[in-house]
C-alpha cells in the first residue's frame, strides 16, 4: 500500500468522534489505547493524548491550536550564537528511546510529575520503530545534552516534548528540526500547547479549523518514513 493510500485509510476511519464536539478546553474523548493505529488516526485527524499517570487515557483537540510555520522560525541572538560556535553536533533518529526517557523526567511548571508514562515511551517507541516517529538529538563530547520528539505524517511534524541538558540544546533540536522541514517542504510543526517560549521563536496561534485544512493539504503528500538520519 502507497503512504497516500496508507494515510487516506487512517483518515477515513471511524474510532473518534468529530473534532467539533471537543469542549472549550480541547478535550475530545476518554479511553482507548495507544496502539499505532489508534495513534496515526488522532494524528491525522489533529488529536493528541495527553494524560497523568493513574488517569486514563485523554484525547485532546484545542481550538486554537499552536502551531509552527518552518518559514517563520526565530532565531534569537543567544541561539544564534551558540550555533556559530558549532561545538554541538546533531543526529536524527539515532537515539530515539535516550531522547523521550529524557523528556519525561523534565520538571514541568505546575505539574506534579509526567505526562510521559511508560505507557506512553512504549507506545512511542513502537511507533518509532514503524518508522511514524523521530528524534532530533543534540550532542556535546559524545554526550546526549538535549534534544526533541514527535509524529511525521505528510508533510506535517507534530512535536511532542524536547528536553535540555545544556544552555540553549533544545533550541538548537529545534532549529534543525526547521531545516529539516524547510528543506523537505513541510508544511508546519504542530507544538500542540501555547507557551511564551513558544511564541518567542515564531510560533503561533491559528484557529482549528485553519489548522485542519493545512494537516489535510498535508496528508496528500507522502511521509518520510524510517530513519531521517
């Protein structure tokens, strides 16, 4: 089956309910499992999951959404410096299980620990393994010092979480992950969850409906499946 045929199929399948019934804070549906499937469908479909440890799974569809346009990418003086100095190298996909086990120990504001399970890196990693999901990871001496996750379908990245170790080593995931998107004519980055950091480097707010439109568009070109090293 060709990646169009592939992401024509999930999108067309049945398992959620229209995003349009999602209440005023985004959330959709309760329940269900993170099977691969069940996973490529919410993607395509601008579905997300997000949940607490104890708490089943939660299935969520913002309005508006954060999003990403690889054009619009800011590079701040700090970032630009530290990518001047060039001491950090970058790998893709070489280390995706290191890159999320990293995420998920991260303090987050106003969270009382993870919303990466292990349910969640298992299910992650598989995904990986179909070749769905990719890392973008920062190295310093050999070292693993930041980096970043998401889900590629079409020609749209959904970033998922990143992680430092490093002054500015998210950054520069990020700023690669943008040239890689450039260069492959994605169409956006979808960051899900508005944050002031975000916005600091060009990302945005569209409504939901403009979003949808842009992942549909997106969906009609194939994904770069397997290993983007």
């Amino acid at each position: 089956m060709s990646d169009k045929a592939e992401m024509s199929n999930i999108f067309n399948s049945g398992y959620f309910p229209e995003v349009t019934l999602a209440g005023e804070d985004g959330l959709l549906a309760v329940g269900g499992s993170l099977e691969v499937p069940i996973l490529l469908e919410a993607y395509s479909k601008g579905i997300f999951p997000w949940y607490a440890e104890g708490s089943p799974i939660l299935w969520w569809s913002p309005d508006p959404r954060m999003v990403l346009f690889p054009d619009r990418f800011r590079v701040s003086k700090s970032l630009g410096q530290t990518l001047r100095k060039g001491d950090l190298k970058i790998r893709l996909d070489s280390c995706f299980s290191d890159v999320i086990r990293h995420c998920s120990k991260v303090p987050r504001p106003d969270q009382d620990g993870t919303w990466i399970t292990e349910e969640m890196i298992m299910a992650y990693i598989l995904l990986h393994e179909e070749g769905y999901a990719h890392s973008v990871e920062v190295f310093s001496g050999g070292e693993l010092v930041g980096g970043l996750y998401g889900v590629s379908l079409g020609k749209a990245f959904f970033g998922e979480s990143m992680f430092h170790l490093r002054k500015d080593a998210s950054k520069v995931a990020l700023y690669h992950l943008v040239e890689f998107a450039r260069q492959n004519n994605f169409e956006l980055i979808d960051t899900q969850q508005s944050t002031p950091h975000l916005k600091s480097l060009g990302a945005e707010e569209i409504p939901r409906i403009r979003f949808l439109y842009i992942l549909q568009q997106s969906l009609t070109q194939n994904t770069i499946k397997g290993s983007w090293e």
